[in-house]
C-alpha cells in the first residue's frame, strides 16, 4: 500500500527487464563484497611477502574511505544535473572504472614487502572509490522507481538472487584461477582479469537495463556524515538494526578473511578453499527462499534471529575442525552458509520495513541517508573484518612468505587462524544478538509525506 499522503493508487508494474536488469548490478556488489575480502589479504602475505599487520593495513584503510566517500557520492548524485537522470550516468561512469582498476590491483610489478603492499592500497583505494560512485546510486534505485512495496520487493528479489550468484561464482571461480599454477603472480593476474569481466558484465548491464525505469518519487540524502549520523539518531529502531548488521558483517568479514587460510593450514590444502567455499555459499540460492518463507510465516525479526542463532552454532562448531578431523569443518561450514542465506536477506527486509515505518511517523522521505549509512556500515565491517584476521595473525606470529618460498608456521599461528576462522566470529555474532534483542519497530504515526527530508540549521 503506498505510503499515506501519497496519490499513487494502483502503479503499474515495471517491466520485467527492468527489475532483471536491475539486479544484474549485484554481480557487482556481490563480487567485490567477496572476491577481495576473500583472496587480497592472502595475496598480500603469502603471494607478495607482505608482514601481516602491513597487509591488514593495505587491505583495511582503502575500504575505510568508503565511510567518507559514500556520502560526497549520494549527494554528489542527489544534485546531479547530467543527461540519463541523478543515478545512471555515476552506475556508467562505475562500469568504465572498476573493472580495470580491479584487474590491476592483481598485476603488481614484481614487488615484495611493503613497496607491494604500496601498490595495491593505492589500486584498491581507486577501485573503492570507483565502486562507490556505482554502488551509492544503485541501492537508492528501487525507492525511486515504484512506490508500491510488492513491487519493490519483486525489484529486491532479483537483487538478492543475483547477488547469491555473484557470491557464489566469483568467490569459487577466483580462488579456483589463483591456484591453478601454484599460488603465482601470474595466476593472480588471470584472476584479477577474469573478475573483472564479470565486473563489468554485471555494471553495464545494470546501467543499460534500467534506462526505461521509470522515476516516480526522489529521495536526497542529507550532504555529510555528520548530518546523516544526526539523521539516523532520530530513529532507534534503524539504530539497533544497522549496529546489528555491522557487527554481522564484521563476523562475516572476519570469517571470509580466514577462509583461504584455513584451507591451507587447517585443511591442509589451498586448493581446499573452491569446495569449503561452496559449502558456504551453495545453501544461498537453495534456502534463501526458505528463510523468506518462515519470515512470511512467523515475522521477519523471528526469522533474524534463527539465522543469527544457527551462524553462532555453525562457527562454535568450527573450532573443532582440528580435533575432530574436515568432515566437521566441512559441516559446520554448511550451517553457517545457511545461516548466511538467511542473513543476506533478512536484514534488507527488516531495513525497508524500518524505512517505510520512519517514512510514515516522520512524513519525510529519508531512505537515501538511511541507506547511505547502511551501506557505508556494511562496507567498514567488511573491511575491518580482513583488518582484524591480519591482526590476529600478526599476534600469534605468522609468518609472510612469497609464492616460490613458503615457510612453517608455529603452532600458535595455527591455533590462531583457526580460532579467528571460527570462536572470533562466533563472539561478534553472539554479540549482534544484544542489539537484535533491543530492536523495535517504530509504531506508525500517520503524517503527510515531504518529497525531501527537513535540513538542520
């Protein structure tokens, strides 16, 4: 039902290739949310002899800049006077970017040690900027393009499903490529082109499917952080969900930073990373509707919380990998995939209930800055969670190597990889659980809706 105020009765629906082109952009944000997250640290300390706490940095402090690049973007894109519209022409100006800038984040000259760890920080900041001048737009889209909820939600629909395909083939497909020749540098250059193009096929896509979307209401977002964090503790509810969701990711984060690494050390094997990861990822296109289907059923928040419950359960029993033997590992890591499933979803849908809730008590359309510190949240966790494996690393003494030298790692080193795979996440699950308690939507107070938010003095 639309929103009180508004004169929008029966929209039509937006035509199919829309709402599937729409969603060809996950195979964006659902590859660079995982490939770099997944190989870059590694790369860094096994590939390019970088110290771990140098990688960590590397890896950390270009996604850092997307807190403060996100907003300058959103505004950037709510001003913007260029032919195609306020949105589609930064999802180009993205799609003629990242892709090369991503390919060339893996073709470092031959460097080692810290001049490495230089060269891809530097690459990786250029490509996190080019990915949030596409990503910002692209997640304010389906608010604008219909007002009717059913019909966004079908728009979403396709988001997710493509963006579980995203994950799913480029987070097998990547390290399948890299170790193909035994961990090279050319290895890792193939992968880094061959992640482009998919990149690329998802970021044009996206740009050309959506130029007959249609714009039937706008959302500013307000122009700085600062007055987005002002914004946002307005709205407890939205409070408690994203603080939620970020420490989530962060667990997420964590866990996909010490994938490959469990696979070598734990495992025994780099190679064994292409099957644990599709024991992670599998369950997400097979139960993904299963978990819409108990949220239809017993509410949303219920469903959050069996999802984040059996994460926690999933990554406590992977700190038994070692004792037990793989089979658990392997298992355990199928219980988190389909709690992560779960948690690619649920989230989303609690989030635009807590919009659509905030835009009828406050009568101000507020999902741009709402979703701006969302995203930007989700981007930091992600990557502090590479930051915080790297520093776990460094703690119990890890030891870099290049691709032609690899070294022993001391016992303490292997107990840490294994425990920052597995009691690490679980802890920042665990801990989501306090904010999830706190949560309430807020009851809906019907006032007149405003076309943009109120700005502060």
């Amino acid at each position: 039902m639309p929103a009180a105020g508004s004169d929008h009765h029966a929209a039509p629906p937006l035509p199919p290739a829309v709402r599937i082109g729409y969603g060809l952009g996950s195979l964006c944000t659902g590859t660079f949310a995982t490939v770099p997250g997944l190989i870059l640290l590694y790369y860094l300390t096994n590939v390019l002899a970088v110290p771990a706490a140098v990688a960590g940095a590397a890896v950390f402090l270009p996604k850092a800049w997307d807190v403060l690049i996100n907003p300058l973007v959103g505004a950037l894109s709510d001003r913007s006077g260029l032919r195609g519209g306020p949105r589609r022409p930064f999802l180009l100006i993205g799609a003629c970017t990242l892709p090369p800038l991503f390919a060339l984040i893996f073709a470092a000259p031959p460097l080692r040690g810290a001049p490495a760890a230089g060269y891809v920080a530097v690459l990786f900041l250029l490509a996190a900027t080019a990915y949030a001048v596409f990503q910002v737009p692209y997640v304010t889209m389906p608010a604008e393009m219909t007002e009717d909820p059913q019909e966004r939600g079908r728009v979403l629909g396709w988001r997710v499903g493509f963006l579980g395909v995203a994950i799913l083939l480029s987070g097998a497909l990547a390290p399948a490529i890299a170790h193909a020749d035994g961990d090279t540098p050319e290895s890792y250059r193939l992968m880094g082109a061959a992640v482009a193009v998919l990149l690329a096929l998802g970021m044009f896509g996206a740009w050309a499917a959506t130029r007959r979307a249609p714009a039937v209401a706008r959302s500013e977002a307000e122009p700085s952080l600062r007055a987005q964090l002002a914004a946002a503790r307005s709205n407890r509810p939205f409070l408690y969900l994203a603080g939620m969701w970020t420490l989530q990711a962060l667990a997420i984060g964590v866990m996909l930073a010490g994938v490959q690494y469990f696979a070598t050390y734990t495992l025994g094997s780099p190679g064994a990373v292409t099957p644990l990861f599709a024991c992670l990822i599998g369950p997400l296109v097979l139960f993904m509707p299963l978990w819409n289907r108990l949220a239809r059923r017993n509410g949303v928040t219920y469903a959050q919380w069996c999802a984040s419950l059996l994460y926690t359960a999933g990554a406590v029993l992977l700190a038994f990998t070692g004792v037990v033997g793989p089979a658990v590992g392997y298992a355990a890591v199928v219980l988190v995939g389909i709690a992560y499933a779960g948690l690619q979803l649920l989230p989303l849908t609690m989030l635009a209930d807590t919009l659509a809730a905030d835009a009828v008590a406050t009568g101000r359309r507020r999902a741009a800055t709402f979703t701006g510190l969302w995203t930007a949240a989700e981007t930091l966790a992600f990557a502090l969670g590479a930051g915080v494996f790297a520093l776990v690393l460094t703690l119990t003494g890890f030891r870099s190597s290049d691709a032609t030298h690899h070294v022993e790692q001391p016992d303490a080193a292997l107990t840490g990889i294994t425990a920052g795979m597995s009691v690490l996440p679980a802890v920042l699950a665990a801990a989501s659980l306090l904010l999830l308690h706190r949560y309430r939507e807020t009851p809906p107070v019907t006032r007149p809706l405003q076309e943009e938010p109120a700005r502060a003095d």
